[in-house]
C-alpha cells in the first residue's frame, strides 16, 4: 500500500496545502487544497474519497476535482462519510447556491458524486483495502480511520481533541503509521480545547495511551503554518524531558506535502 501526502497543513501559504492523502493513486482521503497537485489522469484514476468531516481544509477540492474531470468519468465518484459531514456538504456545498449539486447532474440517475454513509467502528472493502471508521472528538461530526493492507495498518485520526475511543481500538490493530493532528502550540492551548484540536500538551498525554509493547512511528499533521517550528520543537521538548527512568519514547516526525510512504 503506497500513501502519498498531497497536502498536511492546517491551512494555506506557500508551499502549504490542506489536508488530503492518496492511497494507491486510487483511494483519497480528504479532499484538501493538496489535491490540486494532482493530474487530471490521477484525478480520473480515483473511485472513492473517505472524508473525515465536513470543514473547509478538508473538502474545498472536491466540487473542484469533480468538475474538472466530470467529462472524462464513467461512473459517479463515491465519497463516503458520515451522516452529519454528508448533511452539511449537501446543506451548504452541492446546494446549487456555493455549488451545483453534483448528486443530480447531469442527472438522478447518473449524476457525478454518490454519496455513502458511514458510521464509527464500521468496516469498509475499498479497491481490495480494509478501511474501518475510527471515532473522532471534533466540533462537528468527525472520524478517523485506519486503512489496512496485508497485515499493517495506516492510521489517520483526522482532526480531534483527546480521544480514549480512539486510541482503546488502535490498541488493538497492527499500526504501521500514525498520522495525528497536532493544530495549535501550547501558547494557544485554550484555543485548541475550545475549537476540538490538540496541541503538543495534550498530545502527550494522548501519546501515554499507545499500548504496552506498540512502537510505531508517528507523523503529526495539520500544523497551523505560522506556528509549525514551534509546535515541532515543543513536541521534541516534551519527548526530551519525560520523567526520569521512562523507558517510553516515540519515534515522532513532521509531516510534509509530498512524500510517500509505503505500508
């Protein structure tokens, strides 16, 4: 399984791009200003998208990519999520107001994206992959997920603030790689728990949830970008002063537009 980040960032700037990664250059999650790295031949090769929530940095490409390769599509692009994010989408995007609606054209019985919903701990078969829906702690309706090929599993939590639910199910799987948002620094702590994001305070303690014996190497996403530097270097200072005699240490790095990975 290939994962390629084609955007990461909390929001946007130069060389920035918001959240979004292609999986086997067929399954996207999120659908983030990054996804207009892509050709219009990658774009076609895509048959489904899984959509952690409905926020802006995680959708503003998707009417997009639609529209640009509408023409050259056999069948209607499934995006799957949940009810809430597919309520919101409907309400306020594809409502022929910001956005055509997309689910009746050209038409009802054809039209270009068909929505599917989803629910926490339900399990997907997307392109021969298993994709469950992992619980997620956000200001609307939210989700994460854990893709798996073979016998490893990548894991996104998509945007949330501390999670048990969460971390008591990865517990459980065989995690490759985790990607966790880490939005805010400490300095804006109180704006982290209002809005429903971490930062490196509360990381670390969410980091205390991996289980006895798990090592697997994290990727921390979605940093805001005027702050990213300060976020990675409070999140190293956290790993460079647990208590004295800890044997626990993370193999923790910032994630960036463009790389790849395979699982």
């Amino acid at each position: 399984m290939k994962v390629r980040v084609l955007g990461c960032s909390g929001a946007i700037a130069k060389d920035c791009r918001t959240t979004s990664f292609l999986i086997d250059g067929e399954l996207l999650v999120d659908a983030g200003t990054g996804v207009g790295d892509l050709s219009l031949d990658e774009m076609c090769r895509i048959d489904s998208v899984l959509l952690t929530h409905s926020h802006l940095d995680h959708v503003a490409a998707l009417p997009l990519m639609v529209d640009a390769v509408a023409s050259r599509r056999l069948q209607p692009l499934k995006v799957y999520a949940l009810a809430g994010t597919i309520a919101a989408l409907k309400a306020h995007l594809f409502n022929d107001v910001i956005w055509p609606d997309f689910t009746r054209i050209p038409s009802e019985a054809e039209p270009f994206i068909q929505f599917f919903e989803v629910h926490s701990g339900q399990a997907l078969q997307l392109g021969g992959k298993q994709v469950e829906v992992l619980p997620a702690v956000h200001t609307v309706p939210a989700a994460g997920y854990a893709v798996r090929a073979a016998q490893a599993c990548w894991v996104f939590s998509g945007d949330t603030e501390r999670n048990a639910a969460f971390w008591q199910r990865i517990n459980q799987l065989p995690v490759a790689m985790l990607v966790i948002e880490t939005a805010f620094s400490n300095r804006e702590r109180e704006l982290a728990r209002r809005s429903l994001h971490l930062s490196p305070a509360t990381l670390a303690q969410e980091l205390d949830c991996i289980g006895p014996g798990q090592r697997y190497p994290i990727y921390i996403t979605h940093t805001k970008p005027a702050e990213t530097e300060l976020i990675m270097s409070e999140i190293a200072h956290f790993e460079q002063t647990r208590p004295q005699g800890s044997s626990v240490t993370h193999d923790i790095h910032w994630l960036r537009a463009g790389q790849e990975f395979e699982i």
